[in-house]
C-alpha cells in the first residue's frame, strides 16, 4: 500500500497539502508521531479505530502496519491478518468524495471498493450547522449501523468559513471512544469559548500534549499553530508529558497535572506561578476594570461599529467639540481629533476617567502589551486600543500604568494567550488588583523595575520563578 501523495511528488513534483480550506493533508513524520502516542495494548485484534475526518488516509494506513506487524495478530497468516484489520478495525469518514476515493485507493489499493472508507453527503456543513452536535448521528447513519470505537484518532477540518467548527470533533470524539488523539489548532490550550471544551479535555485525562506553537511549523502555508493532544479516558488522574517544540526542538517540557489548571500553560514555572497568584487573582481580579477594545463602539478608522458611519469628529478642539478622541496612527503613535459627548456611541460614563491604554492586540512575544499610555479625563479611544484600567484618580491612574508596565503584570497576560489575541478582559484574568492609592503595601513612586522587585517579594515568587519572569519578558521602555 503505497504513499500515492509521494507518489505523485516524485512523478512531477506535484506536492498536495491540501484539497480546500477545510481538508488538510498531514505529513506523514506527524502521523508516525501520533500514532506512537497510542499505548502498545491496542494493536491488538479486537481494538477499533475510526478517523472521523478522512483526507489521505495515512493514519488509517499506518494504524494498519502497526496491527499487521503486531505479534497479537501473529496467529493469523498474511490474507487472514489483512482481511480481518480492513473488515474489522479501521474505519473513516471522508470529508469530501475526493478525499474518500483517495483514502480507499491508499488502504485498499482501489478507489473502487468502498469498505470502511465512507463519505456522507454535506458532511462539513452539517456539522457547522449542527455544531458538532449530529456527529454520531452522521457515522451511524454513514455506516448504517450503531458504532462504538477503542480510539478515534486524525487531524479535523479546523474551519468552515468563519467557522471554527475543530472543537465539535474534539467532543464528539470523547462521546465515542475512550481513547482520542487529534491535531488541532492550538488555541483550545487557553481559549475563552473553548474553556469547557478544555475542561472537559483536562478532567478526561490528557496524557501527553505536544505544542506546536511557531505558526506554521507543522503545515507550512498555513497561518496557524497546532497541537497534538492524547486522551486516555482510563487515566483520568494521570499526569500530562507537556513539550513545547519550536522548529524540530522541545523548547518546554513539564510533567503534571492540569486538571485545577485554568488552561494549559507553557512550562512548569508558569504553573508554579499561577498557583502562587490564583487565589489572590481570584478574590481581588484586575480584570474587572479592564474594558474591551470596543469600549466605545468606535472602530480604528473612526466608523462607529453598530452603523458603520464615520463618527462626527474634528481636527481642532473647540467648545463644542470638546471629547478628545485618541486614534493610533500608522507608525502606533497617538494623535487625536475631537467629537462630542451625545456622538460618543457608547461608555458615556467613563468619558470623565483617566485611562490606561495598551494595544488592541495582545502578542505573545517579550513584550506582550505595547503602547500604554496614560490618557486624560475627557476622552475616548477607537479599537485600536484597549482600556487596562480607569479611575477619576490621576495619581491612581499613573500608578495603574506603572503596574501594566512590570513584567510581572505582562507575564500573568501572556500565560492566557497563544499567539496573537484580541484584547479582552479574559486575557488579564490571572493579574491580582492593587491597591493603586498612596496607602499601597507597594511603593509605586519607584522605578518600574523596582517595583517588579516589590511583586516578586510579596508573592513569594522563588529565584527560579523570577529568573523565568525576568529572562521571558523585556523591560518596557
């Protein structure tokens, strides 16, 4: 049975990754990888398989060779062996016709005999339409029967348009099997819609979890980091084998359990940190004064969100036109232009604050949050910014912006983010509040740095964990 997708690349240079936006192909070094994620016990002749989202076939092919080598299967002869695996133990659902005439032709060696390999009609569709929620109904329906599997295993459609429809795969195969190893996308591992998704996952019991966190690290061309997850269902209390791989090499490796976890961090010193300051996040949460990048319904080129028309606004102030208007220009300095109270479309309440802002986007970088500035009473801003924190206190809103600068401050955002993410209240949810008043335990007249120093202490941060703050996160400048 051999690799047609090689076969073709090294009959014309013909290299298929993909066959539309939804369909996939993965490499075969990440197959392998997969597959030996999977405990030894299953090759054995009575365990079934199924890959709910069928492409090229590979997985299902090197499944086969693991069973047909197995010395469990040893007893039968060659014909019997096969027969028995391609009958019995591997089955799929294709995601498109041409996907399923693909994937026989790799298993059985004919586009012809159908097999386990089946397609359903409008199958994406129907789970976008359904949200994840008819696909048992579809493999029973495709398969004419009522099916049960040992493991579901494969690489799902991640989106449907806009669509992000991966975490309804990731469900229905902890609905089916007791054992489910996927590549997904990875931002399920700190995903705000995906928490229960996550939870679920967590409590089921992850065994190992490979980080692919470079977008396009794994299929090139693809805009997107993933990761590979394997779920034991009867190793619910276990802990999970975490690798961070960046180009090939582990740049993050732990070994514990993420069940009381809020998401999936990146290393073990983030663990660590964040069950030093959940409970003081918990019970005092930053996050409550933090606003949305849409705060006040005004989009960066001045459109108001809810009508699409730009809002009224001009270039000089006057009694009238009275509201500053913060706008970030094209090299991410701030300028302004001037409105009024009634044309502010929605926040009319915090006009009169003081605001720290930081970037609309949040980046996980050394930096993570740019562009804090301190905006006076008066004033708004389009979505280019978020709102960290407002007050009708200047010396409370100076000493806010001194906090978002520590790289204390931006460690705890950048353990809620994947990659790059909107700003949004959520991504702060592990920063503590302050007292930001001249009676604070915490001295915020210093420097910065100093008042990193001051963090550290009364959140009894270790040598290691500081070494890991300091050494992860640039000053801010």
């Amino acid at each position: 049975m051999p690799d047609i997708f090689n076969i073709l690349k090294s009959l014309g240079n013909v290299d298929i990754t993909r066959y539309s936006d939804s369909e996939i192909l993965t490499p075969q070094n990440i197959v392998s990888d997969m597959v030996d994620l999977l405990p030894q016990e299953v090759f054995n002749p009575d365990t079934t398989f199924l890959d709910p989202a069928v492409k090229s076939g590979r997985f299902l092919k090197e499944i086969y060779n693991r069973l047909f080598n197995s010395p469990l299967l040893s007893y039968m002869n060659e014909k019997e062996r096969r027969e028995h695996i391609l009958h019995n133990q591997l089955f799929g659902l294709a995601t498109s016709p041409t996907a399923a005439a693909l994937s026989r032709a790799m298993l059985y060696d004919t586009a012809v005999y159908r097999g386990n390999i089946v397609y359903a009609d409008n199958y994406i569709a129907r789970v976008s339409s359904s949200k994840g929620k008819d696909i048992k109904r579809i493999i029973e329906g495709a398969f004419e029967k009522d099916m049960t599997f040992d493991v579901v295993i494969g690489n799902p459609p991640y989106q449907n348009g806009n669509q992000s429809i991966y975490p309804y795969f990731i469900e229905a195969g902890l609905d089916l099997a007791p054992k489910v190893c996927m590549i997904t996308r990875n931002n399920f591992l700190k995903s705000e819609i995906m928490k229960d998704t996550r939870n679920r996952m967590t409590q089921a019991g992850i065994t190992q979890l490979k980080n692919y966190s470079m977008v396009g690290d794994v299929f090139s061309g693809l805009g997107v980091s993933v990761a590979i997850f394997n779920i034991d269902t009867s190793k619910r209390n276990v802990k999970t084998v975490y690798e961070e791989i960046v180009k090939g090499e582990i740049v993050n490796k732990y070994n514990d359990n993420l069940q009381a976890c809020i998401v999936i961090f990146n290393s073990q010193e983030e663990i660590n940190i964040y069950n030093k300051v959940k409970l003081h996040a918990q019970r005092n949460p930053f996050n409550v004064r933090v606003g949305s990048v849409n705060a006040f319904g005004i989009r960066s080129n001045g459109n108001i969100a809810a009508t699409g028309y730009h809002i009224n606004d001009r270039s000089e102030q006057s009694t009238e036109y009275n509201i500053t208007l913060v706008y970030m220009g094209d090299n991410k300095k701030p300028y302004a232009r001037f409105t009024r109270l009634e044309d502010i479309p929605s926040k009319r309440e915090l006009i009169d604050t003081y605001k720290v802002l930081g970037a609309g986007v949040l980046n996980d970088s050394k930096m993570v949050l740019t562009n804090i500035r301190l905006i006076n009473k008066h004033s708004a801003h389009t979505n280019s910014y978020g709102m960290i924190y407002y007050s009708t206190d200047p010396n409370k809103a100076i000493a806010a912006s001194q906090y978002a600068k520590t790289k204390f401050f931006r460690m705890l955002v950048k353990m809620m983010i994947t990659s790059r993410e909107t700003f949004a209240p959520y991504r702060f949810s592990l920063v503590p509040d302050q007292d930001f008043s001249s009676n604070s335990d915490i001295d915020w007249a210093q420097t910065v740095a100093d008042i990193d120093k001051q963090l550290y202490k009364k959140y009894n941060l270790s040598q290691e964990e500081i070494d890991y703050i300091e050494q992860t996160i640039n000053p801010y400048d």
